[in-house]
C-alpha cells in the first residue's frame, strides 16, 4: 500500500473513545486526521452540513483517505414521553447522517485504489436501553447503514464493519455513575468480567478492524465485557 492508505480519519477523535482509537492509530505511525468540535483537530459540528463538508474538504485536501472511523455521538437521555424531536434529530444526523458524509467524501479514493477499511461506532444500546429513544435508534440504525455498505462496497476492496461498546469508562459514563454508587456496582456486578472497559479496549478492536480484519466485513463486534451474551442473537 501506498503512503497515502496510511491516513485515517476520526470523528469525534478529541477525547473519550475517540481519543483512545487516535493514540493508537498514532503509534501505529499512522497520520491521524480529526474532526471534532472539540479543539484538536478540524474543528466543526457534525450536525451541521456545511461546516462538515468544508471539514472534508480540508481534511481530503493532501489527498485520499483509505481508513475511516466513524466515532463521533450524540446522547440525549429522555424517555418517549419526554423526548423532544429536535434533540432526536441532532442525534440521527450526528450519529447516522454525518457517517454518511464523511463515507461518500472518501469513497472515490477507496474505490481508486481499490482499498478501503470503515469502521462505524455502534452501541450496545441498539439492543434497546430505557431512556434512549433517539440514541439506540440511531446506533441501531448505523448498524444496518454498515450491513448495507458492506454489501455495496465489497467488491471494491472496502469492508466497512461495526463496533458496539457496553459500559466504558470515559468522563460522560462516570459522570452518570459514580464511583461507589450502588448502581454503578450493580452495572459492574451485571458485566460476566466484573468490570467496567476502557477506551483502549474499543480502540483495539477497531484497530484490528482497521488493519487486521480483510476477510471480516459486514459485522458487529460488542466490546462489552459479556453482556451482550444471552441479549443478542448469534
């Protein structure tokens, strides 16, 4: 592969999961390029198309890309009776609408050089979690978006598979559960491993999806600890 198939993208890459999967494309020697809103990187809303699209442009400016991590979230915590539609539509165009970008601005060069590795943040909410309407149809839904390109874009040398984290200890988790709370150790308690991830446990999944992985295309990887055992089909 060419020097340029070493560059990656990542949404969402300023902190948190993102951050994890950053450090370690980095130490792989790789050139990492960020969009965040957060500094860092390039900075926009990924809820906003034009702030997005002029992202892509500067990222794609010294050439092709061939490796994506589509990482960035969004999460409103509301049951249905309380969600507002506008928050459920950031959400969808954060967490779907804004892969579906950053895909297609890629595309073109994966498909020239006939490689292409995408890498979707999914979630184990997709199985369904109360409070979550928008969220866990929106990984729910970036699920079957990787199912789908999968099938389209096989043939062009680009597999595009999903990452579904469980409990992972990044600030957004211990800020809605403590240390030493009683939930927080009955979510720990409920997790076969008897812990709660780190980020660097989800970067190295998607690393390995990244890297290792060109028979595997299509696919969701829980990094949960176990708990989707039981919770989801085989």
């Amino acid at each position: 592969m060419g020097e340029s198939k070493e560059r990656v993208l990542v949404t969402g890459g300023a902190s948190g999961i993102g951050a994890a999967i950053v450090e370690q494309q980095r130490r792989l020697g790789r050139d990492v390029v960020v969009i965040d809103k957060q500094p860092g990187g390039i900075q926009a809303d990924l809820a906003d198309a034009t702030q997005v699209a002029a992202a892509l442009e500067e990222a794609l400016a010294d050439g092709p890309i061939h490796r994506l991590v589509n990482n960035v979230g969004y999460i409103r915590v509301a049951e249905l009776a309380d969600l507002e539609i506008e928050d459920a539509l950031r959400t969808y165009e954060i967490n779907v609408v804004a892969a579906m970008r950053c895909a297609q601005a890629l595309l073109p060069g994966m498909r020239d050089a006939r490689f292409g590795r995408i890498v979707n943040l999914a979630s184990r909410a997709a199985l369904g979690k109360a409070g979550r309407t928008a969220y866990s149809g929106s990984k729910a839904g970036i699920i079957g978006v990787t199912r789908t390109w999968a099938l389209e874009l096989g043939e062009h040398g680009i597999t595009v598979n999903a990452v579904s984290p469980g409990p992972i200890r990044t600030a957004m988790f211990e800020a809605a559960n403590p240390a030493g709370e009683p939930r927080t150790q009955q979510i720990i308690d409920a997790i076969p491993v008897k812990r709660v991830g780190e980020p660097s446990d989800v970067a190295a999944a998607v690393t390995f999806l990244l890297d290792e992985a060109g028979f595997i295309t299509g696919q969701n990887l829980n990094v949960c600890g176990g708990m989707t055992v039981g919770a989801a089909p085989l």
